[in-house]
C-alpha cells in the first residue's frame, strides 16, 4: 500500500495532476494506492476535494503533452473512473443546444503566469483561432480565463459567436487563487468545471498551463499548443 499525502496549496491542478502521475507509476506496478488531497486555497478546514475517490501519484507532471502522454492519462482516468458522472453531465448541459463539432475551444491564462514565463500576445491566439475557424469551419468560440478582461476583449473580436461561462474571473492582476471566497470550494468546481467544458469542444488552444493539460487528457481531443517556444519555469 503506497499512502500519498499532498498538502500543498499551489494551482488546484497542480496537486491533481501530481495525483495523477502517481497513478500511473501505481497501476504500471500493481500497487495499491490510498490519496489525499488538501489545499487551503481551494477547500476549508483541511477538507479532502473532490478527488477523494483518487487512487495517488507522486511524480513532476510534463508540462507539454503530446498525443501517446494524453492518451495514457485518459485511459487512466477513464479505467479508475474519476471524473464524475454528474460533473460530466453539468457540463454537457452547459453546450445542450451547441453542435460541438462547431466550437473550437482556447484556454487563455493570465494573472500570474508571467511568474512562469513571458505573456502570450493577444493576437497570437487570435490568428491561432482564426486560422482553425478558416480550415475547419468552426462556428463557435468557446473561452476559459482567469480574467474579466480577457473575456470583453473576445467579446469585442468574436461577438454573439463567443461561448464563456460566469465563473468568477480576476478583475485586476491577483490570481483567482488568492481571492477571498463565502465558500471557498466555489472556485474550485469554476475552474474543474471550465476544464471539462474546455475538453468538450471538437479542437482546443491551449498554452503549458495544468489546466490545459487536464482538458487535454479529460477528453483526448484534438489540441495544438502556442508557446512551446516559450521556456517556463
């Protein structure tokens, strides 16, 4: 019995992908596993999530997924069933009346990501976008950020043809992290929920962010990165 204990409060999918990893090493060697999860940022009271069912992980998740590393996590996912029924039906109720063979998804990060390296510019997910929308005939954009700001900037490119959620966004620089919550464990279901969505879509953009990666592997679509020639740290 392998018993992992992650106790850290970094980015919720930080400590799930860690989780993950771990799994993968346990199943490759038979082992039995026993996970938990606590981050005071996103539960109270030292309360496990909503990955108590998880059997652990304990290895540093690649921050680039390619096609053979998604599909391994999604088979994972899929073999210990993890995401939740009902989560995944929220989330499928969210596009009820979307054809999503029409949306091409993007997860735009800001805040504090320029910690880890340089800010995308904006018009570089802009042509990423436009140029799938050319080629595939995409109808629909669908958007997940931490910003506010980053929506009405979509909001005045892509207008009735852009999808985003209400989950809460920053309205300055801090990340949503280190905002105050009545229930703190609202903006952990917000940014779970926004991931799942994101993963729902026929094709996503996305940058070296965790949560990009759990939407990859949530969902093993179609994806394409725009800042592998940015080296984080």
């Amino acid at each position: 019995m392998i018993n992992l204990i992650v106790n850290t409060n970094h980015g919720l999918f930080s400590n799930v992908l860690c989780a993950l990893s771990a799994l993968h090493y346990a199943d490759d060697n038979n082992m039995n596993l026993k996970i938990n999860i606590t981050n005071n940022r996103y539960t109270n009271n030292n309360e496990n999530t909503f990955i108590d069912n998880w059997s652990p992980y304990g290895c540093t998740f690649c921050s680039i997924l390619d096609e053979d590393k998604a599909f391994l996590y999604q088979n994972l996912l899929e073999k210990y069933d993890i995401i939740r029924q009902k989560d995944i039906d929220i989330c499928k109720d969210f596009f009820k009346d979307i054809d999503l063979t029409k949306v091409i998804g993007i997860h735009k990060r800001g805040t504090d990501h320029y910690l880890h390296g340089n800010f995308i510019p904006l018009e570089r997910y802009f042509n990423s976008i436009d140029e799938e929308i050319e080629k595939n005939n995409y109808e629909k954009v669908f958007l997940i950020t931490d910003e506010e700001e980053t929506v009405n900037i979509f909001v005045q490119k892509y207008g009735r043809n852009l999808i985003y959620t209400d989950s809460f966004r920053s309205t300055d620089s801090r990340p949503i992290h280190d905002y105050s919550f009545k229930h703190i464990s609202n903006k952990l279901f917000d940014v779970y929920h926004d991931a799942l969505k994101l993963s729902l879509c026929d094709k996503i953009i996305v940058t070296s962010s965790n949560v990009s990666a759990f939407s990859i592997i949530a969902n093993n679509n179609k994806f394409k990165y725009i800042d592998t020639d940015i080296i984080y740290k």
